[in-house]
C-alpha cells in the first residue's frame, strides 16, 4: 500500500488511518509540538516513550519533571503525571515527587542548560545523594529557547549570541560531572543512535540510584545557524560521521571539542544504596524496632 | 539484497515486510526519515502539506523491512511502520 | 477530620516557639519536610529531622533554599502536607517558587521566623521587616495569607491554622513568625488528637476521563490529586487553562491569574482573623501583631492608667488585611498607633485603608529588641489629640520622644 497522496483529502469511504503507536503516551491534543524541523528533543522522546512501552511499566506510576527550555516543554507532552516546573529546580523538585512517593519512578527530562547551570547545585547534590531517578538530559550546546546564548555545554570556540566572539570558557563534562558526584548510572548517545539510546534509557529506568543519561541532539536554529554547520540533517550527518562509541571510557576524556570526535557509549554502571537505602539501614541502626523503614503509602 | 555467496538458511528466513503511513500534517520536512532509511525506501515529495512543508512518499514500497528507524527517528511523530503480511526472502545470486 | 495521634504530642510543654512550630505540623499532619539551615529557624528543622521517623515522615536537609521549597512543592503533588522554614535571605531565594506553588494552587505552608535585615542583617535578633516581601514578594499578580503568631503556644496553634488555611484554598500559607516568639520558651499545651480539627485535602471524586486540573469549583477552588492515581495530570508554571495546559493568551490570563488572586480576595471575610479589645469608644486604636502585639499591651495599660481611651486590634492574619474593618473603625476613631519592627510596612496598608479619616501614627524600631513600651507610650498619648488626620503616615520619633 503506498502512501496517501498528501495534496489531497483522503475519500471519506478509505480506510481510517492507524493512530501512531505512541500516541497512548503523548498528549495528542497539543500535537503538533512547538519544537523545531530536526529538532532532537522529539527524537529523544520517542526513544523514552519506546523505552516505557518495552518495559511494559504501570505507567500511572511514572512521573516527568522538566524545568524550563526547550527541553522543558517534554512534560507538557506526555501523558503521565508531569510536572512544568521552574527554571533549573526540576531535580529538587523531583526529589520531593519521588520521597512524597517513593512507589513511584520519576523521571527528571531537561536540557543541558536547566540541568547543569541554573539546576547545578540539585544536579551534584542529587547525585551525591543517590536519589532514585533517571535524568535525561538533552545536550544542544545551546540555551535554544531564549534565543542562542551561551552555555556551560557549549564547545571552545563556539558561537553563541552571547559569545560573539567565540565561547573561550572550558565547558563541562557532563558525564565525568555526574560520575564524580556519584551517579550510578552513565551514558551518552546522540538523538542518531535511537536504539541505543533506547536500551540506555530502558537500563537507566531500571537501575536503583540516580541515573544519567545525555542525549546529544541537533539544534539546528541556534547551534547549526549561529555556527554555520549547516541544516539540523547536515548536524545529524555530523554526529553520524564524528560519533566514536567506547564503553567503559574514562569519563574524563569525555570533553566535547568543536567539530570534532564524540565519544558516546555507557560508561558508568556501578551499584551504591539509594538515599531511601542508606536512610532506612542507618535509622534502623539507631533506633531498631522503634523504627518503621519508610516506604510511602 | 546481493550476497557474495548464497545463505544456508535463506530459504527458512522470512525478511519482515513492512507498510509505511505517514501523517503528512504532522511532518515538518526534516528528511532524517529518508536519510537514514537502511533500503531507501522513501523520499522526499513535491507535494506540500498544511503546514507547507514537503512530507516523504514511499518510493518502494515492496522495499520497507519494517526496521521501524524512521519511526524512531522521526522527532515529530509523523511517521510509523506496521507489519505487513510476510512473504519469503528473494534473494540475488 | 481529627489529627492523626502519631504526630501528636499530647501534653504540658515548656518548649519555645521553634520546637513548637515543629510539633505543630507534625500535629497538622505535616509528613514532609525539605529545609535548609538559616538562624533564628534552625531548630525547626533540627527538631522536624529528629521526630520525623517517630511519625513516618521525611525530612531532607536540601542543598540550598530554592531546593527546598521545590522539594516541599513536589512532595505536595504525592499526596503529602509538606513544609519548609526559614529567615530573611533564604525568604528571599524562595520567592520563585512561592510564585510557583500560588500559580500552581499547591497547599503548603513556609513559616519565616524573621531577623534583621536587609541582607545578612542582624541572625540572631528579632525584626518584623518581610512583611510587605510575604505580600508582594514574587513576581506577577497572586495572593497568599500570612500569619503572625505572638508566643509558641500560638506557634503551634497557628501552624496548625496555616495548614487548614493551605489545604481550604490552595494557597501557599505563611506562617510570619519573629526570632522573638522563634527563641521564646513558655508553655505550651498540646491537646489530644481528637481534639484538633484539621482541614482535609479537596480530592477529586468524579471520573479520571473527565478531571480537569484546574477547573475551580464554586468556591473558586479546584480539587487537587495526587501523582500516581492515574489521573496523568499536568501542572505547569505557564498561564494554564483548566486542563492544566499553557495557553498564552490575555483570555488566559484573565481567566487563570484573575481567579488566583480573587480566590483569596473575595474569600477574604472568611480568612480575615483579627482579637480586638476595648475598641468600642476608643479614641485611640494600637494596631499590632507578633511579638509587638505584646508588647504594646505594656503601653496600652499605662495609657488607659492615665485615662486615655485605648483600644487594641492586633491582627492574627496580616495578609489579607482586614480592610473592611479598618475602613469602617477609621471613621469612629480619632487616630490609630502601629508599632511594628521595622521602618513602616503593615502601617501603609492601614494608612491606605484609614484614607485620612484619622491619624495614622507608625512607631518605628529596626529591629535587634523590641519596642521600648515608653515610646509606645508616648505615641499614644500624641494620638489622643488626634489633630493630624489626613497628614499622611506620622512617624514617632524615638530620639525625639515625639512626632516627626
């Protein structure tokens, strides 16, 4: 069966059209979303939402949190309970979802700017603390909402309309940020590499402890345009090309440069108890049977 | 799909086939669907849609296995890959 | 519906107004905490962590103030009464998501146990000079209620009243406590748990399909869920319609922010809480709350001693402000005294609900003690003349033991 003729109204006695397959997890009344042509943040939302379906979760019990950007809009998308929350705060935010409900799984989906400038603090602290959630970050370079500026992602040399003249600072590492503040979980993948992303997202749901995974997408309005790459396919093309999977790497030789190699892979997997594991073991040290572990309703 | 050699197992293997739709008003004409079609099945259209942009068309329809990338891949829910009947394998010498 | 008699500490207790904040909430039903440490209100959350596994609560100390809140907020939305504490600089750094739990509709309650300020200010010395920030001090149009408890048995009582207050109208309540009443240690009689009637969460009962977040009910209040029953619900910051979704328009606007701030607003009659006394035939009326509304009864004795017809109103809830009933006094009295701890914050809104129909008299302090009852005294007795109605706010000056 061919495609429809898209020009045209299909006849009214034709078939109807199947509905997409994810369409159970989206909020179909705000499709189409706001998100620019080859933008990968819907990309890394269909990987998440394959994610969810192949893990065949109760998905009442699944939580979003965003902060605000472009990525930040995640949650207004997908029917689960989600939370639009401020502007870096959706890591604190969540911590108060998941230990107000520590049955649930929150999910924490924000973009590298919400995450590691404004929300750094939550970021490290979480980590440190094991929270129980799974950050997905969505790495542009870019702050993409408020129009091209600058960000602590953003590779040396880069353009930015708040570095004209170049970003001469030293970005962050995302990957080896989250390690050594003690995530147990890490892995980074572009919006190409969607299977791969997918199982990382699946294993990183799956994990105890504060998970992380990077997702490296094309921002073809800011990044792309400001920078002269090209379209957001000449971006994927780029990320196809340049992209080196190593598992296992040293997540301190995981600096993106300008225009050059991208090492992705999973490269943390390592186990340490949960916020909620260390409270309940140490209370119950200290105060024995006069102590009921907390486990929510 | 040409082999230097023939499989033993080609007759027993069934390569999944698969039908295309596409949503054409949700489509904003970013091409990775055909870019990145593992058997160039699709290309892009001369036909506009709603939002002006130039959604995909199957151009071999006989040609989808049904690898669902460009379901996947796609950031706008546009474009999704049902199973069709299963035929056998041809395969080239 | 009646406390839960875990969280109750039935009994006589010699404890100050901190540790009776705390055994407040946990009174309230209060089962998260999320904090940070600032003096004068540390030991509230010191005493929150140590109670908390006695009840099956939780209490995170959280990396900064911001973190707090947002915890306390998101905790909310799992079905918990949650609440934070803290003191000026960090009431500062919670103003967004004061803004976010208003917009939000999140029930829960942030007591601020007021120092010096502005900045660093004086920690550990008593001021009643955020009040104004409590009313105004996030962006955009909202409105909250505030409360300013005088003695840690009302620090008990009124955290307990702030979080009926909260789960009655979805609203962020403030609890305005001063280092004070913070550090005061004076009895403080917890009664059984069925004696203390608690204000449950408005759940939504009808059909998942058709649950509208944010779809008020005739009260102007909509009812809440919580995360994990299904509901699949969307909160956002955003101007939001009654799905809960972003919709920027001004019809929005009007239709969402409008409501929030009449939510409070014309509800007001039943949220304004104010003791008078003697006020019937007085000349003069000393307006006060906290800590100052005590020590103004010093002041108000010795004036009454001297035949000076006085009469006290000292407001339980600052915000809303019991405008109706100022505009009504104002024209039965010939001035009014407000002594605050600060340089003249509650009294504008008295001056502008008064409008000139009597004096307004502000006696000042910056903070670091409390009022000195003699200056008090003295403004009063200036008052009693009542000759500068409609002159504006007139400022008693301590060094000049008079008017300015």
């Amino acid at each position: 069966m061919s495609a429809p003729k898209v020009a045209e109204k299909p006849p009214p006695e034709a078939v109807e059209q199947p509905p997409h397959p994810m369409e159970s997890l989206l909020r179909m009344e705000r499709i189409p979303h706001i998100w620019c042509p080859t933008c990968g943040i819907g990309t890394t939302v269909t990987a998440f939402a394959s994610a969810l379906e192949k893990l065949k979760w109760d998905l009442d019990k699944v939580c979003v949190v965003s902060g605000i950007g472009c990525t930040g809009r995640v949650a207004g998308y997908m029917r689960l309970d989600s939370f639009h929350t401020t502007h870096g705060r959706a890591v604190a935010y969540a911590t108060g979802v998941k230990l107000g409900n520590p049955k649930l799984k929150v999910v924490v989906f924000s973009g590298d700017g919400d995450l590691i400038a404004i929300g750094g603090n939550h970021f490290i602290h979480a980590a440190r603390r094991n929270m129980d959630m799974t950050v997905i970050c969505v790495n542009n370079f870019i702050y993409a909402m408020t129009g091209g500026q600058c960000a602590p992602t953003t590779p040396p040399t880069g353009y930015a309309t708040t570095s004209p003249y170049g970003n001469f600072e030293q970005p962050f590492n995302i990957p080896h940020l989250a390690e050594s503040c003690g995530a147990v979980y890490v892995a980074r993948w572009t919006a190409l590499h969607v299977r791969r992303l997918t199982a990382s997202i699946m294993e990183a749901l799956q994990k105890p402890g504060f998970s992380v995974v990077e997702v490296i997408t094309p921002c073809a309005n800011y990044w792309g345009r400001i920078n002269r790459l090209g379209t957001g396919l000449d971006l994927m093309k780029f990320y196809h090309e340049h992209s080196v999977i190593q598992h296992g790497a040293d997540t301190r030789t995981l600096d993106i440069e300008f225009q050059k190699d991208i090492i992705v892979g999973k490269f943390i997997d390592r186990e340490r108890p949960t916020f909620l594991e260390a409270y309940n073991k140490r209370l119950g040290q200290m105060l024995g049977d006069r102590f009921e572990p907390y486990e929510g309703d | 799909m040409k082999y230097w050699r023939r499989p033993l197992d080609s007759d027993e293997v069934e390569v999944p086939r698969g039908e295309i739709h596409i949503i054409a008003d949700r489509c904003k004409g970013c091409g990775f669907c055909v870019e990145y079609c593992p058997k160039s099945v699709l290309e892009m259209s001369e036909e506009y849609n709603a939002k002006g942009y130039h959604p995909p068309r199957v151009k071999d329809p006989e040609g989808c296995v049904q690898c669902q990338l460009c379901e996947m891949l796609c950031p706008d829910f546009a474009i999704f890959v049902l199973p069709k009947e299963q035929k056998e394998a041809r395969v080239e010498g | 519906m009646k406390a839960d008699p875990k969280g109750v500490l039935t009994g006589d207790h010699f404890l100050d107004g901190d540790h009776a904040c705390a055994e407040g909430a946990l009174a309230a039903g209060c089962r998260f905490f999320g904090g940070y440490p600032i003096t004068p209100s540390t030991e509230v959350a010191e005493r929150f962590s140590q109670r908390c596994p006695q009840v099956g609560a939780i209490f995170i100390q959280m990396e900064d103030e911001l973190g707090s809140l947002a915890s306390v907020i998101g905790a909310v939305w799992s079905g918990r009464k949650a609440m934070t504490v803290t003191s000026g600089p960090g009431f500062s750094l919670m103003m967004e998501h004061i803004g976010l739990a208003a917009m939000t509709e999140t029930p829960l309650v942030l007591v601020n146990v007021q120092r010096g300020g502005p900045s660093t200010g004086l920690p550990t010395l008593t001021a009643q000079a955020d009040m104004m920030q409590a009313r105004w001090g996030s962006h955009g149009d909202y409105e909250i209620i505030a409360l300013s408890p005088n003695s840690p048995q009302e620090a008990f009582d009124y955290t307990i009243k702030a979080f009926n207050l909260s789960e009655r109208y979805r609203v962020p309540v403030l609890l305005m406590m001063d280092e004070c009443v913070g550090h005061m240690t004076e009895k403080v009689v917890i009664p059984p748990a069925d004696r203390i009637d608690l204000q449950p969460r408005k759940f939504y009962k009808g059909p998942k399909k058709k649950y509208l977040p944010f779809k008020p009910d005739k009260d102007m209040v909509p009812p809440m869920v919580k995360t994990g029953d299904g509901y699949r619900f969307h909160v956002t910051g955003l101007t939001h319609d009654f799905r809960g979704y972003p919709v920027m328009s001004a019809e929005c606007q009007e239709e969402n922010v409008h409501r929030l701030v009449n939510k409070i607003r014309l509800n007001s009659d039943d949220i304004v809480e104010y003791e008078q006394d003697q006020i019937d035939g007085a000349d003069v009326v000393v307006v006060a709350y906290g800590i100052t509304s005590r020590v103004a009864l010093r002041a108000v004795d010795l004036a009454r001693a001297e035949g000076i017809k006085v009469g006290v109103l000292r407001l339980v809830v600052v915000w809303p402000f019991p405008e109706k009933y100022i505009r009504r006094l104002a024209g039965k009295v010939k001035a009014f005294v407000m002594p605050e701890i600060n340089y003249g914050q509650v009294v504008l809104e008295l001056d502008r609900c008064v409008c000139g129909q009597a004096e307004v008299v502000l006696v000042p302090h910056g903070g670091g003690w409390v009022h000195d009852p003699e200056d008090i005294l003295h403004a009063i007795r200036q008052a009693a003349r009542g000759e500068k109605a409609g002159q504006g706010i007139v400022e008693y000056s301590r060094t000049k033991r008079g008017q300015v």
